[in-house]
C-alpha cells in the first residue's frame, strides 16, 4: 500500500463476551490540513448538517440533494456507498479542512473490467475558490491510477456550472 494512504483502526476488544468491532477509516493526507477520509457511518449527521446548508448552493448541480428530507438520507446513502465500495464500484470521501468536513468528493461508476472511474464532488460555499476540490482531486487522480489501478478518469460538470469546470481544465484534462 501506497505510504500516503493511511488506515485508522478504532477497535473494540470485549474478551468476556468474545467479539470484535472494528471501523476502517482509509484516509489520504493531501497536505497539513486537508484530507480525504473514506466515508463511514459517523459523517452521515455532519454530512447532513453541511449538504443541508448547502442546498440552494448545490441544488442545481446535484438533483439526489431533493430527495433528502432528514438525516436518516445520509445513514443510507453511507450505506449503500460502503456496499459500492466493498464491490470496488464506489469510493467515496469527505473532505476535511481542520478535521471539519467541508465536501465530498469519490471516485464513481468503476469499471475494473475496462478500468475506468469517474470523479465527482461539491464543496461547502464558503470554502470553494480556494484550491481545495482542486487538491483534492489531485490526489484522487494518483489513488485512481496508483491504487485502483485505472487507466482512464471522466468528470462530468454541467454546461452552465463554470466553477466545476474548470478544475479539470485546471488539471489538463481533455473535453
């Protein structure tokens, strides 16, 4: 495994009643404060506290945001990308500033078959503009290839969504 990928492990060990939990928590430093953290049931409330403050600055660019009526939405839509991810067709991160999750970005619809992946993400309004989708971005440019082991990445940005564009145009990316 790649020395920038790092895994946390929180563990549970009760000997008297002879079982184990575990969480993983894959995280990949991007510099001293931003990172990337493999989403897990704990970032469903905050994730859903951010989204929610999000939404008339999202709502246009990402339809799922109009289904999501409570926080039990992002309880399973961590489900459900821990499924994809444990089928290697998903993986999907927040991104921390701080510690703080300010987005989400993940590696989306892959292909191992033709490896193929497609990159996604938002950001929270008062911190886009300033380079972190970007580096972030970056760095899942390297897992893809140097992890996942992909040979070909799309980001899909709506025409009219100028900001989105222009980070792979940013990171030479070809339309």
């Amino acid at each position: 495994m790649n020395d920038r990928i790092k895994i946390l492990l929180w563990g549970f060990d009760e000997d008297v009643i002879s079982f184990r939990i575990f969480v993983y928590a894959m995280m990949i430093p991007i510099n001293d404060q931003l990172h990337l953290e493999l989403v897990h049931p704990e970032h469903a409330l905050p994730l859903y506290n951010l989204a929610a403050a999000n939404y008339s600055h999202i709502a246009e660019w990402m339809p799922w945001i109009q289904n999501m009526k409570g926080p039990e939405f992002m309880d399973q839509f961590i489900h459900n990308t821990t499924q994809r991810y444990h089928q290697n067709l998903e993986h999907a991160f927040v991104l921390k500033l701080n510690h703080q999750i300010i987005g989400r970005a993940g590696i989306y619809k892959i292909d191992s078959f033709n490896c193929t992946g497609e990159i996604g993400y938002w950001i929270d309004q008062g911190h886009q503009g300033k380079g972190y989708v970007s580096l972030a971005v970056k760095s899942l440019l390297q897992y893809s290839f140097d992890q996942l082991h992909l040979n070909r990445i799309k980001i899909r940005c709506a025409v009219h969504n100028s900001r989105s564009q222009q980070i792979p145009e940013r990171l030479n990316f070809r339309k």
